[in-house]
C-alpha cells in the first residue's frame, strides 16, 4: 500500500519537479534514462532545464553570473577565479590546461567526450548567459596587441541565447587567431569577477586599445620574447598532444568544429611607448621566470600573417619606390620593373628610388634615373616629391618582426610625398598600391569596397589607403590601384610563387576540399599600364582594380601546375592546409573574387596580356629556374 502511495506520489508532475530540483545536476542527468516519464519531466520542464543550463535564465541588471558546476569540474583550467593582479596567483609557464580536461584522462573517456550529441556541448557556460568572450594577443616584440571578440547570434541549431560550451571548447581548439594550446602562458581571465584594479597588463591594454574590456570572459594570450617555436622543442608540449589528439578524433568522427562570429583588430604601438608604459606600469611581473632570449620573437601564427602581408602588397623582392611626374617614377621590383618600362615607352621621365647598387644600374639600363635611398628618408622622398609632376608607389619595408611599425613607414611615406604635392599645387597626381586581399570576404569585391578593417591584415594597411584619398581633398589626384595576389607574368609572381615552390617541394600539386576557392589575377603589364593611366589621367580619390579574371579556380591551377611538374594532383582537407602549405596555407585556402568593371569604365583600360593559365609554364619554369 505505501508501495502504491509512493508511486502516485512520484506520478504527480508538479511534485516530481520538485523533488527533482533538489538533485545535483550530475544526478539529474544519470536518473533521466530510469524510466520514461522522469525523462519526459526532465526534458520538458523548464525549471530544470534552466538547472541542467541548457535554458538561458533571465539576465537581470547586477545578477552575478554562476559558472556552470558540471563544466567546472571537466574543465577546470578554463574556470578557475584567480587575480591576474596577482603574480603570486597561480600563473607559471607552461602550465597545461587542454591536458588537465577530463576528457584526457584515456581514449575511452575522449571518444565519449567528443560525441557530436554529447550534453555539456549544449550546456551554458554560466547563468544567466555569456553572450560574448574576447581574446587578446600581445608581446613584446613589437607587432602589438591582437584583440578579437567572439559573439553568439542566430544559428541553425537555435541555441543563441549564450556562450554554450561546445562553441567555447572548439574555439579554443580550432580558431587559428586564438591558437590556444600553443601559448604557454596562456589564461582565461572571469573579468567581471575579479578585481578591476591593480597593476596588470589590461589597465594598459585598455589604454593602448581604446576601448573597455566589456567581455565576462577574456582569454589571455601573452607571447614574450623568449617564446619559443614548437619545433625547438624535442616534444610537444602536453597542451599541443592534447589538441592533436582532439583534432584526430574528430577527425575520425567526422565532426565540424562550429565557427562563431567574431571581430578582429590588431592595434599597433611604438616600442618606445610600450617600454615607458612598463615603467609606468610597473609591469615588472611579466618577465618574472623569462629567460630573456637574443632570438627576436618567433610565434608560427603571427610571422604567417607578416609573410602573407609582404605577398599581398609588396609584390617585389626588395624595397622600391617610386617617383614619377612628367618623369614618373617607378623601381626594380617584379612589378616596378614593368612599370618603369611602361612609362618609359609612354614618353615620360622617371626617377626611381632604389636601396641598392643593383637597383641602381638596372633603372639606369632602362633609361631611368635613379635615386639611392629607402622610404624611411622623409626628407629625400620631399625633395624627390618635389622634383615630379606625380609619384606611383610600391613599396613597403619588409620587416616582418615589426610590421605595424613597416605599416606605419608606409603610411608616414604616402604622407610625406603627398604634402609635397599638395603644396606645390597644379595638377600632381599621388599613386598607391594596395591589394584586392584586403577587402571584405564572400563577396564580390569591387572598387568602391573599402578594406575589411575586421581583418587583421586590413586593418593595419587598410589605412594607407585612406592618407592617400585625403590629398584628393587638397587638389592631388590621389588614387589607389589594388594588385590581386597573383599578379604573374615572368617572374615570382605573388601567390603563384609560394605555391608552385610548395609544390615542388611535396611532390604534389594540391587544393583544398573541392578546390573551388578561387584567386583573382592580372597580368603585371597590364597593371603597368594601369599605374600609367591613373598617374596620367585618374580622377581624384578614384581606386582601381588591376584585375584582368576574377576568379580562378584553385583545383583548376593545381592541375595546370601538375601537369607542367609531371605531378600528381591531389585534394587535402582543410585542417591539413597548415601541414602541407606551411606559412602559405593562409593562401591555399583564400577565396579572393574581384572585380575590374568600374576601373575599365573609368580610365578605359582593358587587360591584354596572357591569362593566368597561360602563364603557369612560363611561372614554373621560373620557379624550377631559382631552385625553389
């Protein structure tokens, strides 16, 4: 009889729910399978929903956010609450984090962790919700701080309403921005829960950023310059087996990571500035067990994004810049070299600005005059400005360790010469060069896009473009002609270049996925002449497209440069593009389309010279030429 009492009892939903509330969240998940009715009560009932924090619970203003205690206890490392203020508080080198989650623990427990329908992959970080974590990246050797916020909106699984854990985890693991199993000083930081004083980085990174740090959650990625690459090591550290590790089982379960939301910038400052910051600062700590090292800063991620930039805009093997006028102006580089020639043969008088003794005797075979210097020397770059009825420009200094400081040279060059110009009054004309890289992705790019400042590489060199259009407002015919990443011809030919090297070097010519990703491209005689037009005739402010296709497909160059190799021609998955393509995988895996038509109508120029497929032999029998 009690028997039967107890189970109407049980029977009754308002009282199971209940009793049910009063459970642990670990107990609740494991009685759910007992019978059938107490996993209908547990799945549809809202209350406990909220509990098991797979609902978001109402955020109201001042509500402390509680971490979600389940999630605490598999991963520990990502939830601990300590003081970044506080030296003594738990912050050492090399502490592992990926390797202390209890998934590590043995293959078995990884497996079943990892399932796609595996809850704490739909569980919230903290109730009520997260709806935001940022990331911040900085060292001190002098490329800046890298911030980024990852947000959650709308996605198909309907689960929008928070930082759910799944998305958190495979941030960490698969975002190549965050990199986090690589950093070994790494931290997640519960901002708004602990101290917001003392004398800690973020104080100063507030100040360098300009913005609050409005995130609960940051993830602290600081690289110092004793940091040292993965390959000094004779292991991996515990952290990097682990990722490789999670990566191979997903892998194997043929699972997508997610991919939230984010925003990016990289934000610059001087080395000067950051030294007096420290001293202000007291910052001390941060060199606390560092040994200082005389290699300058090495982080995989970060000299990639350099190396790319250099094959975007630079386009040439050596700093040259140009000058022009009714002598214009031009240098020694892949494209520079054609654009001399092109003006040359126009009728035009060209002063070319060259750092070497090679440069110099080249421009001189050609007929020009050279000027030996680099873009560093305001005052000639002044006196040269001064002597030219216009100036064409592309150069950039290839420092890789400092490049928000080679971006800044830049942009202190294009200012230089174009207050020059502006003062001298007439009709001056100001040429930059840029690059169709640099604006906003899945779309179409044309002319009138302006550079995707989200990016990281935009956001540093985005702004040249901008110094240049301000002369227009000050009687310049300022301009900016946009290089695609295979400009080609003889030559290295931008992107061509590291991929037919890649190429040779493996053994295979390869694409990624289905090989649909595509580059545009343009032969460097045609952007000669464009640079020609738009120094000649160009409206003021105007931007132009030195694109003569745009878009080919990545599968189908593979297979033209397979078969000038004698190669195979094979696909690799995205998560191999690294591995296969090293520094280049950023390339490999871009899908760059844009479009000319606005250029053509407004200086009607037209692309005349051999298409990209046309000129593979000719690259690769250069590339072979240099033993690449």
């Amino acid at each position: 009889m009690a028997s039967s009492s107890i189970h109407r009892t049980f029977g009754i939903p308002e009282i199971l729910e209940m009793i049910l509330l009063d459970l642990d969240m670990r107990t609740l998940l494991y009685i759910q399978r007992t019978c059938r009715s107490w996993l209908s009560m547990i799945r549809d009932s809202p209350a406990i929903q909220k509990a098991l924090y797979f609902t978001a619970i109402e955020n109201t203003p001042g509500q402390e956010k509680v971490q979600n205690p389940l999630l605490v206890d598999a991963f520990p490392a990502l939830f601990k609450l300590t003081d970044p203020n506080n030296p003594e508080d738990g912050y050492k080198s090399d502490e592992p984090a990926l390797a202390t989650f209890d998934m590590m623990k043995n293959p078995s427990k990884l497996a079943a962790y990892l399932r796609s329908e595996a809850s704490w992959r739909r569980m919230l970080v903290t109730q009520p919700p997260v709806r935001n974590f940022a990331f911040c990246t900085y060292a001190t050797g002098g490329w800046g701080i890298g911030r980024g916020v990852f947000e959650i909106h709308e996605d198909p699984t309907g689960f929008a309403d928070g930082l759910r854990m799944g998305d958190f985890f495979e941030a960490l693991v698969f975002d190549t921005d965050v990199d986090y199993a690589r950093c070994r000083r790494k931290r997640v930081i519960w901002w708004k829960q602990i101290p917001q004083d003392g004398e800690y980085f973020w104080n100063v990174s507030e100040e360098l950023v300009v913005k609050s740090v409005d995130s609960d959650i940051v993830v602290s990625l600081p690289y110092l310059r004793s940091q040292r690459h993965e390959a000094d090591d004779d292991e991996k550290p515990g952290d990097e087996r682990a990722m490789d590790r999670i990566k191979a089982t997903y892998k194997e379960f043929g699972i997508q990571p997610s991919r939230l939301r984010k925003t990016v910038e990289w934000i610059e400052w001087s080395h000067p500035v950051w030294q007096d910051l420290l001293r202000r600062e007291r910052l001390e700590i941060w060199y606390v067990e560092v040994e200082v090292a005389e290699d300058p800063f090495r982080h995989p991620n970060r000299e990639l994004r350099l190396q790319s930039f250099f094959l975007l805009t630079a386009k040439a093997p050596e700093f040259m810049i140009d000058l022009d006028g009714r002598r214009l102006t031009g240098s020694t580089g892949f494209v520079g070299s054609a654009v001399v020639k092109e003006l040359l043969s126009a009728g035009h008088k060209v002063l070319g600005l060259t750092r070497s003794e090679s440069g110099i005797k080249q421009l001189e075979s050609q007929g020009a005059e050279a000027l030996h210097g680099t873009i560093e020397n305001l005052e000639l770059l002044k006196k040269a400005a001064s002597e030219c009825d216009a100036v064409i420009h592309l150069a950039f200094v290839h420092d890789f360790a400092d490049y928000v400081g080679s971006c800044a040279k830049d942009r202190a060059a294009i200012a230089a010469m174009g207050s020059v110009l502006a003062a001298a009054g007439g009709d001056r004309a100001l040429v930059i060069t840029s690059g169709t890289m640099l604006l906003p992705r899945g779309k179409l790019g044309d002319e009138d896009d302006a550079p995707d400042m989200t990016n990281p590489m935009a956001g540093a060199r985005g702004p040249s473009e901008q110094v240049c259009l301000e002369f227009a407002k000050q009687g310049v015919r300022a301009s900016v002609v946009r290089l695609p990443p295979t400009t080609h011809g003889l030559g290295f030919s931008g992107f061509m270049g590291p991929f037919v090297s890649v190429a040779l070097q493996k053994g295979v010519a390869a694409y990624i996925g289905e090989g649909k990703n595509r580059w545009c491209a343009g032969h460097r005689d045609d952007a000669a002449r464009l640079f020609r037009l738009a120094a000649e005739k160009a409206a003021p402010g105007s931007i132009f497209h030195a694109v003569g296709e745009e878009g080919v497909p990545m599968k189908d160059i593979a297979i033209a440069v397979g078969k000038q190799l004698d190669i195979p021609v094979v696909s690799i998955p995205a998560e191999k593009a690294e591995e296969h393509f090293g520094w280049f995988w950023f390339g490999a895996v871009a899908d760059n389309v844009a479009s000319s038509e606005k250029t053509r109508e407004r200086l009607g120029w037209a692309p005349v010279g051999a298409t990209l497929m046309e000129d593979i032999p000719t690259i690769v029998d250069f590339m072979k030429s240099q033993g690449a």
